[in-house]
C-alpha cells in the first residue's frame, strides 16, 4: 500500500511540474530591458503579472483593497465574503491556517484575458512583507455541479514562481 501511494504521490509530482514552464526561460530571454531603466516581461507564460488594459481588464473587484490587520476576525470573514469558498480554499491550500489574515494585504478581482478569452478567471493581488507582493490567477470550471479552481500563475515579486501550460504563449521543451 505505502508503495502505491509513493507511486501515485510521485506521478502527481511529474504531472505538476510537466505543466510548470515556470523555471525554463532565463531572464535574458524573458525580459527587455526599457529605456527608462525598468523592465517588461517578454516571456511564454500569458498570464505572467500585473498588464491590465494590455492583455486583460478587471470586470469586478470581488473584494477590495484591505489590510488583514487592521481588522477582527469577524470582520475578516465578512471582507471575503464576496469570494467563493473553493477559490479561498484554492489560494490557501498549502499554507498555514493564518493565510488571509497574515498578509499584509488583499484584492480579489475577476478578469478578462485578450490572451485567453475562454477561461473564467480570478487575480488575487496580495502584498506582503512590507513591498512585497504577488499575483496569483484562478482559472474557474465546474466540476460535478460544483466550482473548481485551478491555480494558473504564481508571480512574486516580478518573479514568476509558476505558470501552468494552459497559458502558455508558445511550446517549451522541457
């Protein structure tokens, strides 16, 4: 039994990380540098970070601009209240039971993509440590009459830390 789970544990593993290209383009191949000293991602993954009005446009602000904080428990309930359980529970997995009240803050937006005009999609932008701070795309299906949430990207920071193939801009051999 113990050899079955290791064996289903490790393909899940694989089958993660088939669909991360996340960690196969360097920064020379993904950035340009701007004439005003900043720089653009140029990569493959097309939802990598914050383009609004250029590859995608926010059509609702499901919950708006907070800081944990500053408020109860009660009241922090009542901020995310305008988003589905399965997407909190889709943004939290894996991370301690303090999630949403240990950031230093939250906006929750759904969105449209140029990119990807078929997907439903969801931006978290959290900030934390101070500056910090990432985005994270949810692709939203039903499945068996319930919604179900996929994590698309993880950005931090500029940084992309994940990016699933279906938003891909072109193949990476891996």
């Amino acid at each position: 039994m113990k050899k079955i789970i290791l064996g289903l544990c490790l393909l899940n593993s694989l089958s993660t990380q088939a669909k991360d290209m996340s960690r196969t383009e360097t920064y020379e191949e993904s950035y340009r540098e701007l004439s005003d000293g900043t720089s653009e991602y140029i990569g493959s993954c097309g939802l990598h970070q914050d383009y609004e009005n250029k590859y995608f446009v926010v059509t609702k602000t499901l919950i708006e601009y907070f800081e944990p904080r500053d408020v109860s428990p009660r009241e922090l309930n009542q901020k995310l209240k305008n988003a589905e359980p399965e997407l909190l529970v889709a943004a939290s997995t894996g991370a301690d039971e303090n999630y949403f009240s240990d950031v230093d803050d939250i906006t929750l937006e759904k969105i449209e993509s140029t990119r990807f005009p078929k997907l439903d999609l969801y931006r978290f932008n959290i900030g934390v440590g101070g500056g910090n701070g990432y985005y994270e795309f949810y692709a939203r299906t039903i499945k068996n009459k319930k919604p179900h949430y996929e994590k698309l990207t993880n950005v931090f920071d500029g940084d992309l830390e994940f990016c699933d193939s279906q938003v891909w801009l072109k193949k990476v051999s891996l």
